[in-house]
C-alpha cells in the first residue's frame, strides 16, 4: 500500500531526491565511486557542494554580502553558537515554543538574554504579537515555525536591532526576505535533507563583533572561510540537499511551492473546522503553520483518539500522531507531501465521522 508520510522529521523527501541518492550511492557524478566513499575534496564533491550553495543563494534571493554554509551539529547546536558568535552583552528572545525555549536557554551562558514576548500561558497556541524589541540588544531571535506546536510568523519582522531566525521546519516553504535577517539557520532533516546537516546564512557583517574567544569549530568564520571544507562536511546529506534543491527549482521554486503548501493546508484545516470530531489547537488563523497542523478531538469525542490513530494507519497514513506536550495528532505536511496525501487524510477524517 502507498504510504503517506505525515512525520515531522527526519521526514518525507521529494521521490526524486531519494531516487537520485539511490543513484550517487551507486556511482557518484560519473566518478565510479559511491557518494558514501568519495573524498570530500575530490573535484566531483566540491563541485557538488558549490552548487548546492549557488542554488541555496538562487531559491532564496541571498543578497550579496551574505555567505551560506553547511554544518553539522544539527539546530540545535545554533542555539549556542548563534550566542557565541553575536552575543556581546545581550540578547532578545521570542519564545514561541520548545526549541525557542531551548535556544533561550543556552543564550543566557553567553551574556545577558531577554525574554522579549512568551506564548508559554497557553501551552504555546499562538504566536504574541505587540511587544517591544529592546533597541540595545545584539540580536533579536524568533523561531519561525514551531515544529512540535503548529504555529508560524509568516512575516518578516521588523525589528531595531538584526534578527536571527530558526527556519528549521519552514525554510524554502515560502519566499523570505534574507535581506531582513543577520542570521537564518535551519536544520536539513524537515525539508531539505536527511539528517546530518544544517544550513546557515550569514550577512557578513555580523561577524566580528564580539569580545570573546571563540573555538575554532564553533566560530562561523572558520566554515566561511573554508567554504564549509574546514573539516569533513556531511557530504551524504550535503548531496541529497542538492538534489532536493534542483527539484524545488524544477517546480517552480519557493512561491510556487508556497502556493501548493497554502492550498494543502486550507484543505485540511477546512476539514478540522468542519469535521464534528476534531479541533484545531491553534484558534487564530493567521498564526496557523502551514508545515505542521494539529488537531485533537473534540471533548465530547476524545475516547476516539487512539482508535482514529489505527485507523489512518490503515490507509496508509503514518506519522500523526502529536508531540506528547500537545497530544493528539499533527499533520506536517512539508513541500516534499503530495496534495493526494493530504486528499488522503481528508477523506479519512471523512469517513471515520461518518462511522461515527
Ligand atoms: C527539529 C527542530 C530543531 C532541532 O533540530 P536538530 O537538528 O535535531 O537539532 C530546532 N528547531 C526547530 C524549529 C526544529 O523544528
């Protein structure tokens, strides 16, 4: 049976990155050898990770003056390094969810952090708005998607002071404005890439600014430098980020993908408002993520919860099940899900109403 892929990460991939890894596993660009075996700095890999790079810069507009590079580490090693590299007395938070949470943590080892707004009061279902980025801190950070509680900032933000962004769970979903960030991050594993990587962009002028010394691996100079080279990349997921790239492009880029993502998510958040069974967990519209949907039951039909569960699975929907902070189920319905998946999961919230 077809399966549909609903995880929220690692998570699905377009067919024809998994395809064409299949094939750089076997013979790696021509070269005779397997992409899990070729030296990073042969001729064929570092032209592999130059053009990743010159399609990163492409898809996103990244205005001159800002380099792109690969890490590994995952987000969550930005949380610190984001600090390190920029904190020099103080740092504003937003914090509109767990990993927010978690980036907010480790910024208060590297100086002052402020927590500038907190949608924590209501177990994070919305995302605060009217607050005031104090004009004397280094950075500003917000989390543009949270992940674990569907909601997401889809504008840009104005702010006095640079912003840096974790994009993770959002990044190359829609158009954004680079030129409005000092810093963006995102973890490859939601989609762009298997796990093992994380890409970064970085306006230049950023950098250099702080006092205090900085290891050599967690100073973003060193990569920039190096063209992401340093030290051994992870030139797996470095490769199959490319190839994901080259389809995004093939479909039309980041506002075409934006569009099919908005029609995918109004067709399933129209049926969680419609279907007597299910609730959104976040009200407003306007802070609903179009990557990751939740839903619980409502009241007077939680008992169904589990059984609703088996019964996606036997239609061969699989990864709903919500993040145990919020229970109930969460649909990430990243650019790599086909619209038939979300039809898919619409027609059995259909049809269990109906036995219902
Ligand atoms: C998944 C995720 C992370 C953590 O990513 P790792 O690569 O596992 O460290 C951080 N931030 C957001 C928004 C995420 O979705």
């Amino acid at each position: 049976m077809k399966k549909h892929n609903f995880y929220a990460g690692p998570s699905i991939l377009p067919q024809y990155t998994l395809d064409k890894t299949i094939e750089g596993i076997r013979n790696f660009s021509g070269s005779g050898l397997s992409v899990l075996e070729i030296s990073h700095r042969s001729k064929e890999f570092v032209a592999c990770m130059d053009d990743t790079i010159a399609l990163v810069k492409e898809l996103l507009d990244v205005p001159a003056g800002y380099q792109v590079i690969f890490l590994g580490g995952g987000a969550s090693l930005q949380f610190c390094m984001v600090p390190m590299n920029l904190s020099e007395k103080k740092s504003a938070y937003l914090v509109t969810g767990e990993w927010a949470s978690k980036a907010f943590k480790e910024a208060k080892l590297f100086g002052e952090a402020v927590e500038v707004a907190s949608s924590k009061d209501k177990n994070f279902s919305y995302i605060p708005k009217n607050y005031a980025v104090p004009a004397d801190a280094d950075y500003f950070h917000i989390t543009t998607n949270n992940t674990i509680f569907g909601t997401e900032l889809k504008k840009d933000p104005d702010s006095p002071v640079p912003v840096v962004a974790d994009m993770s769970s959002d990044i190359f979903s829609r158009p954004v404005d680079v030129s409005k960030y000092a810093l963006i991050y995102a973890g490859a594993q939601k989609n762009l890439a298997p796990a093992g990587v994380t890409l970064v962009i970085i306006r230049e002028d950023a950098l250099g600014k702080v006092s205090r010394q900085i290891p050599t691996m967690l100073d973003y100079r060193t990569h920039i430098k190096a063209g992401s080279m340093f030290n051994t990349p992870p030139v797996f997921a470095v490769f199959a980020a490319q190839q994901t790239l080259i389809w995004l492009k093939e479909k039309g880029g980041v506002k075409a993908m934006h569009k099919i993502n908005q029609e995918k998510a109004s067709m399933l958040y129209d049926e969680i408002e419609r279907n007597k069974l299910f609730v959104p967990t976040v009200s407003d519209p306007e802070d609903r993520s179009l990557m990751n949907i939740c839903f619980v039951m409502a009241p007077e039909y939680r008992e169904l919860e589990k059984e609703f569960s088996g019964f996606a699975r036997s239609k061969g929907i699989v990864g709903i099940e919500g993040h145990r902070s919020v229970g109930g189920f969460r649909a990430s319905t990243y650019n790599a899900l086909p619209v038939e998946s979300v039809k898919a999961l619409v027609d059995a919230m259909k049809e269990f109403e109906s036995k219902n």
